[in-house]
C-alpha cells in the first residue's frame, strides 16, 4: 500500500466508524444485546414497547413508565386526512417501502417540530413516527387493494394494533405474540446500512424525519430489509419440500444468490434466527400448513452441507408475516415499522455528539487534461 494507493475496503468492510452505546453485535458467539439485555431474552419475555422504551431511554421501563409510554404511542396513531390524501394519490401499483418512505417525507412536512434537531424534538418525534406509521403502511396497503383505511385501536398494543389497521382484525393471542418477537427481534442491529444510512444523514444537521425517509430508501433494497419479501418469493417459486434441494442446485450452478442467506457480520449464524425460526413453527402449526417451514428446514440445511452460508433473520421471517396472514409487499414495511425504534436511537445518539460522516475516495479517472480549444 504506497501513498497513492490507500487501502480501500470495499463495503466499509470491517471498519468500525464510531462508537454506539445501543447495541452490541457478538458475531464470536452469535449474540447480540441491546442495551446490554440479550435479544432472544428481549424476545421472549418484553412486549415490543417495552423493547422501543428501552432503546431509547437505556433502561427497561417500570410499570408507570410503560404505561406513560404506551398511553402516548397509542395517542399519536391518526395520520392527518392529507396525508390519507396524499396516499390515495399514489398509484395503484405503487411497493409499499416507496409509499411508506414518501409518507414519513410528507409526515416530516406536517410535523410542528421537524426542523427543531434538539433531543427532546427528536424524541418526540421519534415517538410520533413510531405511531403512525403502522397507520400509514395499512392505509397505503389497502388504497392499494381498494379498501377503505380502518382507524388505529387506541386500546390495542402495538402488535395489535398493527393486525387491526392492517387486516381489520386482531389475530389469536399466539399470533400477536409471534409478530411482536419478530418486532423485537428486527428493532436494533448496529451500524446497519439502513441505521448507518440515517447516521449519516443526521451527521450533517438534518432532522429525523430525513434520517427515517433515507433509512427506509437504503431497507427496500434486497441486500437488506427487502430480502424478508424475497425469501416468500423464493419459497413460493419453489412451491413445494420435494423440491426445495433441486431448485437450490440449480442457483449454485448459476451462482446466483439465496434470498435470506448470508450476513456481514455473522459468519456462523444469526443471533436471531433460532427464536424466530421457532416462533414461524408456531405460525406453522397455528395455520396448519407446514409447507414452508419443511421447505425451510430443507434449504437451510443444503446451504450449511454445501456452502457453509447461514440464514439471516429475513429467512424465518419472511414465511412468519405470510402465515400470520400479511401479504408479501407488507413484509419490508413491517421492518420499518420495527426498525424505527433503532433507527431514532442512533439519530439521538449521533447527535449527542457529532461529527460530519465524510470519508474520503481514491481517485481512478482520467488524469488532468486541458480543455479542448472551444
Ligand atoms: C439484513 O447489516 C445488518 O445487520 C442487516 C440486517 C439488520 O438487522 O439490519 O441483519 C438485516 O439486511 C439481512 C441480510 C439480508 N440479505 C439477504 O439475505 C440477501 C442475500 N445475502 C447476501 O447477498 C449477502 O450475504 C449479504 C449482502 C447479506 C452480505 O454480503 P457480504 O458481507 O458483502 O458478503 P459477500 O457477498 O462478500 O459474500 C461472501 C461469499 C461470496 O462468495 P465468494 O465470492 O467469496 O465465493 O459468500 C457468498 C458470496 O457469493 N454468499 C452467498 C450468499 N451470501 C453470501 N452465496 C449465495 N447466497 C447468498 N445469500
């Protein structure tokens, strides 16, 4: 490595660009903590709000604390009739990410506070964009389908409440509690592109609602978040068990990628995947179909045999959101709607001491030249 040649690492592999104090990424034993709690422990025995509460303040609440908590989430669910407006204006086929990213920009136009980058603006911000934007993804998915949106439930739970605006109705007690682990479970992941993505945009002075609009524009894509919706596509092409280890063959004669496989940082497996692997079970067996968790069990098991690559969490995922009954283009929002607890918690603490995010390039164009004669 001479002068002129720096060392570049593609991807920003293995750099550490600061500190964080939010989450910790154990790739050495496959764990990860949030604020220090173990997440499958966060899963197991936290409601999701305990869960943002704690991501954002650092503790896990006490009884009042949650209560205040949830009383203001639950509050701020109404999304005004402009944007139910602007909504209603966006073309049919429109993907739910790019409906949900140009509703929290038009959210980021209506808020009082959007340019006030203070803490406590941000956080109340932060609390607001939480609270609607389950409404916002269900009113859009809906128009999509040419239903009328339902108000959000302010007596119902997060998790509930989501089923509710979504679906019009509130699922068994088992099926709520799967989807709120898998809430917990995409909340918070470090330096993540879409986490890093909102980083950077806050490292110049902008607001949360910038932040959160660039961070769902960096989730859509299928290297992140969008993988969850590709994996359902991936199972349903396959189609069924008998031939799951036949279609795999024939991606890695073309080298081609696994939707669902595969992490930066996780070399041997997913902190997450086994809780959310087991909770898609319990979905399997809720439905009755045990199709794409037998065609699950079968690629996962083939990709370990003979390419030594895991699951990510977007594997169990993805047959988790369709058995509990939510279309596919509905699977990426949801990780937005999740995600934005972690995605605030690094604006907050990117503010709290900041720096402009501003690497540097190597050049390799053209070497200087004069302007031709004109
Ligand atoms: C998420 O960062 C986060 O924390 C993200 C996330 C979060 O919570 O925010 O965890 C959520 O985004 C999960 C990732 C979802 N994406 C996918 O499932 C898409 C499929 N996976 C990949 O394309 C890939 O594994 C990445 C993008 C996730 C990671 O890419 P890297 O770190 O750049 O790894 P790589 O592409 O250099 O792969 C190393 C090798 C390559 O083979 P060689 O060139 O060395 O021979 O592994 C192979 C890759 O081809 N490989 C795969 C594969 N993933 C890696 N081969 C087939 N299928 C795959 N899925």
């Amino acid at each position: 490595m001479s002068e002129t040649e720096p060392e570049i690492r593609k991807g920003l592999v293995g750099v550490v660009a600061d500190v964080s104090a939010v989450s910790k990424v154990m790739p050495e034993t496959n764990s990860l903590t949030y604020r220090g709690y173990a997440v499958q422990d966060l899963a197991e025995n936290c409601s999701f709000e305990e869960v943002a509460y704690l991501l954002w303040n650092g503790e896990l609440p006490d009884a009042d604390q949650l209560k205040a908590f949830r009383a203001e989430e639950a509050g701020e669910r109404a999304i005004t009739p402009a944007l139910h407006g602007v909504i209603r204006a966006f073309p049919q086929d429109a993907h739910p990410m790019d409906a949900i990213r140009t509703a929290v920009s038009f959210l980021g136009l209506e808020d009082p506070e959007t340019a006030d980058v203070s803490e406590a603006a941000t956080r109340r911000k932060a609390m607001r964009l939480l609270a609607k934007i389950p409404t916002a993804i269900a009113a859009a998915h809906r128009a999509s389908k040419g239903l009328a949106p339902v108000e959000p439930d302010p007596k119902l739970t997060f998790a509930e409440n989501f089923f509710h605006v979504v679906l019009g109705k509130v699922p068994a007690p088992e099926v709520v509690k799967a989807f709120d682990v898998s809430l917990i479970l995409y909340a918070e992941h470090g330096f993540n592109a879409s986490t890093f993505t909102a980083r950077t945009i806050t490292s110049t002075g902008a607001d949360l609602h910038g932040a959160v609009t660039g961070g769902i524009a960096a989730l859509k894509g299928p290297l992140h978040g969008g993988a969850n919706e590709a994996v359902m596509h991936m199972l349903a092409e396959i189609g069924e068990p008998s031939k799951a280890v036949a279609w795999l063959e024939g991606k890695f004669d073309h080298k081609a990628l696994v939707m669902g496989f595969g992490h930066r940082v996780y070399k041997n497996g997913d902190s997450r995947v086994p809780t959310m692997t087991k909770y898609a079970e319990k979905m399997a067996e809720v439905v009755g179909d045990r199709r794409w968790m037998e065609m699950s069990r079968l690629l996962a098991a083939e990709m370990l045999t003979k390419k030594k690559i895991h699951p990510n969490l977007d594997f169990p995922a993805g047959p988790a959101y369709h058995l509990m009954g939510f279309d596919i283009p509905l699977f990426t929002p949801i990780f937005v709607a999740s995600r934005i607890t972690g995605w605030a918690a690094h604006v907050i603490e990117q503010q709290a001491d900041n720096r402009l995010i501003r690497p540097l390039s190597h050049y390799t164009g053209a070497a200087q030249r004069s302007m031709p004669a004109r």
